[in-house]
C-alpha cells in the first residue's frame, strides 16, 4: 500500500521490498502477481522517471518468471 504514497521515498522503498521478493522467492511469488499488478500498472504512469523504471524492472522479472506477458492485465 506505501506504493500509493505521495512521498517518493515511500514508493521507492515500497517498490524495492517488492523487487526483493520476486528476485528471492521467483516461482513462489507468482501465487501473488493477481494482487501485484494493479499496483504497477499505476505505478508505470508515475510523473517520477525513477519509478516507473523501477516498476518496469519488476514487470520484467514478473514476465520472465511466468513466462507471459502480464501487460495485458495492467
């Protein structure tokens, strides 16, 4: 929920944990990518460059680990 912060140090930070956990737990996270995308969806329509690449990175990972392409559920 800190990804739909105002402050960008929140969503950075909230954004971070995320990435932490798709790299560390790989296929045991796909179990969550139903509750995950919504929130990177808006987060790839962020003002802040620095989000949205940080978002994007974690879409990448998401993409890879399942295998699909996840954009058309954002």
């Amino acid at each position: 929920m800190q990804t739909r912060s105002e402050k960008l140090r929140a969503k950075i930070l909230g954004l971070r944990i995320v990435k932490y956990f798709v790299e560390n737990l790989k296929e045991e996270y796909l179990v969550f990518i139903a509750e995950t995308i919504p929130f990177l969806g808006e987060l790839l329509e962020d003002v802040e460059l620095s989000v949205k690449s940080l978002a994007q990175e974690i879409l990448q990972e998401m993409e890879s680990l399942s295998g699909e392409s996840l954009r058309q559920y954002l």
